[in-house]
C-alpha cells in the first residue's frame, strides 16, 4: 500500500476566512474551529448519508433511529436548504415513510449484511467512498453522520468545507499522547506517541464530495490492508480517520458543540449542544 504523506500545510489568515470564527494556532496549519456561530445564506447542494444506518445482520437493529435522526434534521438541519439524505441498510422495509420540508428528499440503498458490528463500522467506509465515486460525484458537499444521533439546535453551512472533521468529545482536553489512537506499528492506522493534533470522532464528518472520497478510499485500502495481515485497529475505521487526518489537516475543525453525550455532563463552556448521541443500551440494540 502507498505510504501516506503529509500535505502541505494550510495557512488561512483571518481576513480570508468565509465566515465569523475563532481562529487559533495549536498545529502547523491554520483552521478554523466553530462555536457558537450564525452564518450567510447560501445556495448548494448537501448531502447527508447515513452512515451508522448500514450493513446489519439480524442481531443488530439501528432502524430505530432514523425516524427520531430524520425529524430532528428536518428541524435544525441546513435549514431553507436542498438536503438529500441517503440510508444504508439491509432492512429497506424497516425504514418508515415519513414526510420531508421542501426540498428534501430521503433515498434508502440496500446494502449486504456482515456477521460483525466491528466490519459492519469498517466497511461502511467502502460504502462512503464507493457512493461518493458512482452516485454524486457532480454534488457540492457530502456530510456523514451516525443515525443514533439527533440534532438539537442549529447546524447550518458553517460547518462545511473542502475537508472537515470533528472533535471527539471524550478525548477533549487530553494532551496527544493519551488519545486512544491505534498504537501497534504493525497497522496501517498506527499514529507515534508523539504525533496528533486532535483525536476525531468517526460520527460527524464530510466536505466536498472529492475530499470525501479520497479519505474513505484511504480509510478502506488501509483496512483491507491490515485485514490481510489479521489486524484490527482499537477503534476501527475512526482509527484509520485519525491516521488521514494527522496528515491530511481538514480545513475546518468543529468544535464540542457539534458533538455532544450527554453523558459527559454539560460543562460551562458548552453554550449550545448542536448534534447529541442518543441514549441507548448497545447490548440490546445489537441483539434485537
């Protein structure tokens, strides 16, 4: 497998920025990181796949999420915005019919089924790419999330560009060196004790739709490749998110803000909780 290399750092002096953002310096390139943002109207097309809504067997059940995920979009989602959202799964008739706003439209793709959860997560990165190649590659933005999730309050155009990518809230504020990043040498997903920016969470994140494409194919090659030496990285594909976006810095960071479990508690400096993991028992979710 082709090593992967650094690119060249990107410098984005502020009075370049597209919109109001807090502009910090913690890395070797410039990003724009969103709290507490309002944003411009703007005319583009944003795809929204559903990537946690994917590959099942009987013993796991994610279903029963979309329609609580679909109705929160249709709330706090890029509102007054073309949104086409697209379900993964290989339960098409468990998906229930639901009605959209204006320019709205909901696509359900049948995918094949894997008798793990942990392929099921990996693969769906084969799924991103291979989508991103055949069904809308002449489309502005592509944003995956996880469907056991719902939206609660605002998110808008502020968060896309050409590659962005979103803090893991459970590794917010550690120092690098405790990230649970893949630390066997031996994978492809392997990240040095003393490399890392940020750790990023596999639920939320997305840009243009070649950007998109270029991180899942690197995603999905560097999982195949570990597949056949029988490796398996600590956290799966968001180990191989991590790997490419070390070295290929998004240009765009999103904040705790977009990415909230409540589980966490709710700290002073969190004034918004955008986009909040659902409650849920996995044992009995991936069991039903």
């Amino acid at each position: 497998m082709q090593s992967l290399k650094p690119e060249r750092a990107l410098w984005r002096p502020w009075w370049l920025m597209k919109y109001f953002v807090i502009v910090l310096l913690l890395s070797l390139w410039w990003y724009t990181l969103k709290y507490n943002c309002r944003y411009p109207e703007e005319t583009f097309t944003c795809k929204t796949q559903l990537k946690n809504e994917q590959p099942n067997t009987v013993r796991m059940q994610y279903t029963v999420f979309v329609q609580n995920f679909i109705e929160s979009a249709e709330k706090f989602f890029m509102i007054g915005h073309k949104v086409n959202y697209y379900v993964f799964t290989d339960r098409v008739s468990d998906i229930p019919n639901m009605t959209l706003n204006k320019d709205r439209n909901l696509t359900i793709l049948k995918v094949p089924s894997y008798p793990r959860w942990q392929d099921v997560s990996m693969r769906r990165m084969e799924m991103i790419r291979d989508f991103a190649r055949e069904k809308i590659a002449s489309e502005d933005f592509l944003v995956c999330v996880d469907v056991d999730m719902k939206f609660n309050d605002e998110v808008g155009v502020e968060i896309l560009s050409d590659l962005f990518g979103t803090l893991n809230p459970w590794m917010f504020g550690l120092p690098h060196e405790q990230y649970t990043y893949e630390r066997n040498p031996q994978s492809e997903a392997y990240i040095p004790t003393d490399e890392g920016d940020f750790y990023y969470a596999g639920t939320f994140f997305g840009g243009s739709v070649e950007k998109v494409y270029k991180l899942t194919n690197f995603c999905h090659n560097a999982m195949m490749t570990d597949k056949a030496k029988n490796l398996e990285p600590v956290w799966h594909d968001e180990s191989y998110l991590n790997k490419y976006l070390l070295y290929h810095k998004p240009t765009k960071i999103l904040s705790p803000e977009y990415l909230w479990y409540d589980d966490l508690g709710i700290p002073a400096f969190l004034k918004r909780r955008r986009f909040l993991a659902v409650r849920k028992n996995y044992n009995e979710i991936r069991n039903r």
